[in-house]
C-alpha cells in the first residue's frame, strides 16, 4: 500500500522560513517525478514546482516562488522537500505533494494532471 506523507507545516510569521518534507512508502521511489501543489483559501490549487527522476527542477511564478522556494529529493529517505525562505502572508496554503510514474509529472510539461498518489495535504499559516 502507498503512504504519502507530508510533515513540517505550521504557523510562522512573516520572514520566518519552514520546510516541508513529503515522504513516500509502498513504492520505489526513484521511478516517480514528484510535485508540490498549493491551495490557498478560496482558491483553486496551483502548482509550486516539480522535480523530476534526475532531480532536475522547474518552479511556478518565476518572479514570486523560485527566490524564495527550493525543491529537493532524498532518494535515501524516499522523501521530497520544500525549503520555503522569506515566508509571505500570500505563501498561506494548504501544501499537497504529489507523485506521477514518469520521469517528469505530465502537469510539469503542461499536461493534465495524472499523478497516481498524493498526500493528505499540510497547512501552512504565514501571519504579518
């Protein structure tokens, strides 16, 4: 059976960093790209950034995550994380990971959403 399990969130100020792992049991983990999605109060989930089986990475919001944010694998430990620097009242969301059986998640490439496993979410709070 498959476990996705997502850890690390919580209520930080603004400024104030966290970083949240995603980690995964029940199947090998090195065949899976990975992604983590968010979705904020009242809005509909977007996606954070991707990595892929080489660990090679892809951010959303160039200008307002990629400074901020880092995706990260531990294929040891089967475990993704989200380093998040520079917290923003905005970055409030429910964090998901996500796991697709291809080298890279098909909505990293554009494509439909396609991801076989995904976590329970975790609730990040950034207050001002």
């Amino acid at each position: 059976q498959v476990q996705v399990l997502e850890t690390g969130g919580g209520l930080v100020q603004a400024g104030e960093s966290l970083r949240l792992s995603c980690t995964v049991s029940g199947l090998r983990f090195d065949d899976y790209g990975m992604m983590w999605l968010r979705q904020a109060p009242g809005k509909g989930r977007e996606g954070v950034a991707c990595i892929n089986t080489n660990q090679e990475t892809f951010y959303y919001g160039t200008k307002t995550v990629k400074p901020r944010f880092t995706i990260s694998l531990d294929n040891a430990k089967n475990t993704m994380y989200l380093q998040m620097n520079s917290l923003k009242p905005e970055d409030t969301a429910m964090y998901y990971c996500a796991a697709e059986e291809a080298t890279i998640p098909s909505t990293c490439r554009g494509g439909t959403n396609q991801f076989e496993h995904w976590g329970q979410g975790i609730l990040v709070t950034v207050s001002s």
